[in-house]
C-alpha cells in the first residue's frame, strides 16, 4: 500500500510543467519590437529615419509593451482576486473616476495649463482612477463581510455608474470638449513621447513586482475565500494587496494611454487556453504576451487608414469582443 | 495525537444565535460526530473550530487556545474539508494536494522539494500516484472525495474536521472515505471531528455521538445510547426502527408512515 520513495520521485519529476513557454514568449515579444519600430507610415528602418524611429515609433512601442503588460497583468490578478474570470482591471471603476479626471481637465481647458511643470491631464486621470477605486473600497468594506468579494464588485457597479453619470452631465454642459474626450476614451499610444513613458514604468514596474509576489496566494484562492483561510491565507489582506497594486498600475497606465478596452480579459484567458491556469504561470506569461499584444495591435493603426489614426481602443475591442463571446462559450461547455 | 477541548462554544449569526455554549472534550485518536437535522448547527462549531466562523468561547489543542494563534499556525494543527469543497477543474490533481502545505510555505515563498515529496507521500497512501498530472475535471466524484482528503492530510494537522464527507458519493464510494478516514487516524493518530446525515455510518465509525438540536446539545454518547426510536422521533420528527446486529452495529432504517 505504501508508495516507494522511488516512486514519489518520479511524480516530483514529472509534475513541474514544461518551461518554455516563457522564453518562447519572450522571443515573440523582442520580434514584436522589432515589427514596431520597423512599420509606419515613413517607411522601414533606415539611417535617414532614424532620428524618427528612435523619438516617434521606439517610445510608442515602449508605451504599447508597458501599459498591454499592466493592463493584461492586473486582469489576470482581478480575475484571481475575485475569483471571477470576466473581471477587467476596470472592474472597480478605475476607468469611470479617469474619465472623469480627464474629462474635467478638458472642460478647465487644456491650453491655459500648457506652460505647467507637471501635465495635468495623466494627473488629473491617475488621482481620478484611484479615487474611484478608494470610495468603492471604502462603501465595500462598510457594507460587507470582510471574506465576501461581491459587494465590492456591486460598489464598484455603482461608483462606475456615478462617475459616468457626472461625466456625461460635465460633457452635455460642454459639448465642445465632445470630440477630445472621446479620442482620449478609446485610448491613444500614437503621441507617445519617452517622458511618458518615464512618467508610468516606476507604478508599472512596482505594480508587476508585487502581483508577481503573489501569484502563488492567488492560487491558493482558487479554492475559494473559506477553504484559503482554513489553510492558513489572510484572504482579505491578501486581496487587499493585490487589488492595490493591480489599480495603482492600471490607473498609471490609463493616465497615458486612455481606456484601451478588453486587453486585461482578452491575453490573461488566451495564456490559460495555452499554459493552463495556474497564476503562477499565468502572471509572467501575460505580463510579456500583454506587452507583445498591445505593440501588434497598435501597428494596424498607423498603416490602415492614411492620415487619421485608428484608434487602439477600436482595435482591441474588435479583436477583443469576439474572443470574449467564445471564452463565454467555453466557461458555459466547462459547466 | 492531538487532543481537542470545545467549552461554551457559541456562534453567532448577527443576532441569531445557531449555537448554545456546545462544550465536548475530543481525546487523541477519537472520532466524534455532530449528528442532528438542518440547521442544528453542526456546521457551524466545525467552522468556529476553522476560525471560519466567529464565536464565544474557547477552543483548546493540546491545552492552548487556538484563537491566540495565527491563521496559518491554526492551519498546521487543524484541517478542515467542506462540505462541497471547490475544485477548480482545471488544476492537476498533485497541484490541488500541494495547497494542503500552504501553512509551511513562507508568505513570498514557494514550495520546496520536502513538500512535493510530502504531496507524493500521501498520494501514495491512498492509493493516487497515477492520479498526480490529472486534472480535477477530469475526476470522478469518488476519486474527487479523496483527494480533499489528501488536502487535508498534506496539511499534516492532527486534528481533522470533516463536514458532511459523504454527502455527495454513492454507497460504496461512502464506505470507501469513511474506511480511509478510520484507517488514517488509526496510522496517524488523528483526532477526528465530523458532522453527518447519515446516522448508521455515523454510528459505525465515531467513537461518540453528539446529537445537536437548535444549537444545544441534547444528547452525547455512544451510537447505542443517542441512536433510539424514541430519541430521534423527538428530535429528528421522524418514525425509524432501530436495530441492533450482533457485532454491536447500530442500523437506523426509516419506516413508513402512511402504509
């Protein structure tokens, strides 16, 4: 009845899972470089370009790799937070308080801020996403129990909501501002300089670090708030943390690039197709295939239509819509 | 060999009280049952020992307190399997036994080669090495039940609570967990609280009964002295007959009331 030692060591051999999807991964993402810095509407990569490669494309590729790496990664994590596999980083309404944050920028008016230190509208977007995020914390923790996820999710329904309604309300009593608000909302990585880029990889990269450190925790949730307890976790701690670092990033993320939809649901649940759905696994993986989405999706953009710019968040999304009815499809045939 | 002292245990569910002070002394190595109907609170003390739920009272291992302990040094001296336990279907079997050492597992840390040789080990005793690199989904309910059970056991806490473990599986399927967990606290010395429906295999395998109504407990003893016609027509509201084999078995089997 009782296993030989040679026995369990076999099973301790044969159950790490092949290790080469990460390296693999990471070979796709230096290719997907490449492509980004080589396709635009100004040609290849030659010496005379340059110059524009180096201060044009090189820093909206690596703004397209920061914020697809955040957003993917924190969908990941809220996925696992909330043991729900539809949740997006802008479940608890991180995208609603940076809208609002940037739609009041626009309505102040952009032009008179134009000789200040600090750019008002990242600003203005980052403290707005954080301060939805804060109240939602804030009315969850009040009305339920500390092991219970839902009514946080349903506050964070409800602070989405508000904030919409008091944006829409600024926009209907300024429909001048209409048009900008709305290119800012379908997201934009086209204007991206190496300052912004400066401006968001300390949150990004601080944010990855932590959510990384906790993908073994997320695991242990996967068998649910009261069974991780019985086991020793500190649920709501945990997701307290986790859910911290993932919306300090995103909101970072978002006051640079706008609301670029469905990457955080569309990249954490191909990596799961591919290499299964252990977070850790899933969370490096979809930080490098987040990056290396977000820079192939931007390309069709520049070169699609000639002059105006498709918007990132148009392309995502029309990726993005269809992979999300046939992960709807799975989870229904799982069941 | 853990000893388990339960005294005026009372939970708690905002102003409705589901146990009254339940007080029960568990020695090492015993098995105790929570019988009663729905509602009496069985599951409720199981989860106020978990720290699941919150309570008056105490609840002492080895004469020490639990509540002055960690979440995690609670979790290394007691295990506890749910009723319907979660098991996400796409995680392999070995990975799903693997939570059980969480409690040894430092909190940015990660598993070392003593726990997955441990997992091994214990996958071994019951017989479920081939099952390591399936996944859950793929299991059958039967083969399910026992790897909680592993869960458990890679937990390496003396004291196991199990609720309602044979709920959801077939005659032979309960035969075979119960047998598992009687010869796993024989080997190991587990100190063995559970909560069950079923009162013939309640009786068979614990060493002691408790019966429990509206969160008091009415009745404790052995499964000759709870297990009567007159005992569970008061407080269960049912007609059974019960019978007596000669190995001391005590067969509780329900009559019909409208022939």
């Amino acid at each position: 009845m009782d296993g030989q030692p040679s026995a369990f060591e076999s099973v301790g051999a044969v159950s790490p899972r092949p290790s080469w999807w990460l390296p693999a991964s990471i070979l796709v993402l230096v290719g997907a470089v490449v492509l980004g810095a080589y396709i635009g509407p100004a040609g290849g990569i030659t010496s005379a370009n340059w110059h524009l490669i180096w201060t044009v494309r090189m820093p909206r590729v690596a703004l397209a790799a920061l914020v697809g790496a955040m957003l993917s990664v924190a969908g990941a994590s809220y996925q696992g937070a909330f043991r729900n596999p539809l949740a997006d980083p802008y479940l608890l309404g991180v995208a609603a308080g940076s809208g609002l944050g940037a739609t009041i920028v626009f309505v102040a008016g952009r032009s008179d801020t134009s000789g200040w230190i600090i750019d008002p509208l990242p600003l203005a977007s980052f403290v707005g996403g954080l301060t939805a995020v804060f109240v939602t914390y804030l009315i969850g923790a009040a009305f339920g129990s500390s092991r219970s996820s839902l009514t946080l999710v349903l506050a964070g329904v409800a602070v989405t909501s508000l904030a919409t309604a008091i944006q829409t309300f600024i926009l209907y009593r300024n429909n001048d501002v209409i048009r900008e608000v709305y290119s800012w909302i379908l997201g934009r990585l086209g204007t991206a300089t190496w300052r912004d880029v400066r401006l968001v990889t300390p949150y990004i990269a601080i944010s990855c670090i932590v959510l990384l450190l906790h993908r073994r925790q997320l695991d242990v949730l996967r068998v649910g708030d009261d069974e991780a307890a019985s086991l020793g976790m500190q649920v709501a701690r945990v997701r307290l943390i986790v859910v911290v670092a993932a919306t300090l990033g995103t909101a970072a993320a978002v006051s640079v690039s706008g609301l670029i939809g469905f990457v955080g649901i569309v990249v954490p649940h191909a990596v799961r197709m591919m290499a299964g759905a252990s977070y850790r696994r899933l969370l490096p993986l979809t930080i490098v295939l987040g990056a290396t989405f977000l820079i192939l999706t931007d390309i069709p953009g520049r070169v699609l239509s000639h002059g105006a710019e498709t918007p990132i968040g148009v392309v995502t999304a029309f990726f993005g819509a269809p992979f999300f009815i046939v992960v709807l499809m799975r989870r229904r045939r799982a069941q | 060999m853990s000893s388990l002292v339960l005294s005026r245990l009372s939970v708690r569910y905002g102003k409705r009280t589901v146990v009254h002070e339940f007080s029960a002394t568990v020695k090492p190595g015993d098995w105790l049952c929570l019988i009663g109907p729905n509602g009496a609170g069985k599951s409720s003390i199981l989860r106020a020992i978990t720290g699941l739920a919150s309570h008056s009272g105490d609840v002492s291992v080895d004469g020490s307190p639990l509540k002055l302990r960690s979440p995690r040094r609670r979790a290394e001296l007691v295990a506890y399997v749910p009723q319907s336990p979660s098991l996400p279907a796409e995680m392999s079997a070995f990975d799903y036994v693997l939570l059980g050492r969480n409690p040894y597992i430092s909190y940015f840390g990660t598993e070392t080669a003593h726990d997955r040789s441990m997992v091994a080990n214990v996958l071994g005793r019951l017989d479920m090495l081939d099952f390591a690199d399936r996944s859950l989904g793929s299991l059958s309910g039967g083969e399910q039940q026992r790897l909680v059970i592993a869960r458990a056991l890679a937990q390496e806490a003396p004291i196991l609570l199990l609720d309602e473990p044979t709920s959801s599986l077939d005659i032979g399927h309960q035969q075979q967990a119960l047998e598992l967990v009687d010869r796993l606290r024989h080997e190991h010395g587990l100190t063995v609280i559970s909560a069950m429906h079923d009162l013939t295999l309640a009786g068979l395998y614990a060493d002691r009964l408790a019966l429990l109504h509206e969160g008091h407990m009415v009745m404790s003893g052995t499964a000759a002295q709870v297990l009567r016609a007159e005992t569970l027509a008061e407080f269960y509201g049912v007609s059974v007959s019960v019978h007596h084999e000669p190995d001391g078995t005590v067969v509780v089997v329900p009559r019909r009331t409208n022939s």
